[in-house]
C-alpha cells in the first residue's frame, strides 16, 4: 500500500512539475504579441445565444499596432468589419449600410481584440484567471477588470508554442462568441491604408450610437 501510494504521489509530482505555472504562460504570450507590429490570421467565429440559431462566419483578420484591424469576411462574401484605432465600421453587403461607432464606446465583442497588438497585459486587462487543461489543450479562463465591457468572460486556448489558437468571448447575456484562429503569421506586411474605411458607391454610413 505504501509502495502504491509513494508511486501515485511521485506521478502526480511529475505531471505538477511538467505542466507550466499561469504566470509563465501568461508572460510568453504576452512576449509573442509584444514583440510584433502586425498580425495576419484566417478565422471562424461561430456566435451561439440564449433562444437564438447559432451561425458560423469566416475569413481573414489584420492587425497593426496601435489598435487597428480589420476583419474581412468569406463568408458571408463581403462583410467587413473594421477599426482605425478611433472609430470602428461594421458593414453588411445585403443593406449596403455601414454602422459606425466610437472603438471606447462599441459594444461589438469583436472590439476588444484589439489588444492582442497593443500592449498585452493580462493583468492589465483581466482580474482574475484560472488555468486548465482538456482535450484541446492548455486554457486560460480571464475575468475582465471592468464591469462595463459587453463581456463577463474570455477564454484563451494556448498552444505550445504560445499562439492563440481559439479564442471564447462570453457576453452578459450568455451569449458566446467562439473564434477558431489558423495560419497566423506575425508581422505580416499590412499597408496603413488597408485600415480605413472606404464606402463603396452607394452605401449609407450610419451613427451607430446617436
């Protein structure tokens, strides 16, 4: 019984000892992030709420430091939504109309992204933080400091070469925003330009927030 019991305390001690500690992991994502200027990525974003049909989207997504993205969608073709690092701009093909809205004042769950290429701080940014592996891999659970994001939740899928690699956004209403991220490269050759919003003939850009 001791044997047994000596064995499974020094199995357990081993896996312990193998598994990396939250403030290393946080800090060599932060490193990788830190360190780029910009951000190229394909995703998929699937937005599933409470008495709601869950959908699925995808395309590519840029960023370039300070604060500006854009995601351009495959699917639905033509879909964009964009941020110049003042404002953000979400378009839909199907209306031809164009949202616009302060990037501090937007509660569009994509929004707050942004910081990946700003300058990462979990404990900047979040107050609270659990650890935990599963099938997929290694997940960071982040409470977010501010009450007053349109979020109470994200959830960070880590790789082992600290990319990453999914990406879970949970709104106050229960709703989740779950991206999937691939192919990313970093400091990637992204013109200022490919972030400002340019109408198209005949679009309406609205206030989205008046």
């Amino acid at each position: 019984m001791i044997r047994i019991a000596l064995g499974s305390w020094l199995c357990l001690a081993t896996v312990c000892a193998a598994a990396p500690s939250l403030d290393s992991t946080l800090k060599a994502v932060e490193k990788r992030y830190n360190s780029a200027q910009s951000l190229k990525l394909q995703f998929s974003e699937t937005y599933a709420a409470p008495r709601r049909a869950t959908h699925t989207e995808s395309g590519t997504l840029s960023l370039r430091k300070p604060g500006r993205m854009r995601w351009d969608y495959s699917s639905p073709a033509g879909k964009l939504f964009l941020s110049d690092g003042k404002s953000v701009y979400l378009y839909t093909p199907e209306t031809r109309r164009a949202e616009r809205s302060k990037l501090k004042e937007t509660e569009d769950m994509r929004a707050p992204l942004a910081f990946l290429l700003g300058k990462l701080n979990f404990w900047k940014e979040f107050k609270r933080f659990d650890l935990r592996q599963d099938s997929a891999g290694l997940w960071i659970d982040a409470v977010p400091n501010s009450d007053s994001l349109p979020y109470s939740k994200v959830e960070f899928l880590v790789t082992p070469q600290f990319q990453i690699g999914r990406l879970r956004v949970i709104g106050w209403d229960q709703s989740i925003l779950d991206f999937t991220f691939r192919d990313e490269k970093l400091n990637a050759p992204l013109d200022a330009a490919l972030f400002v919003f340019h109408p198209s003939p005949g679009t309406e850009v609205v206030e989205a927030n008046p």
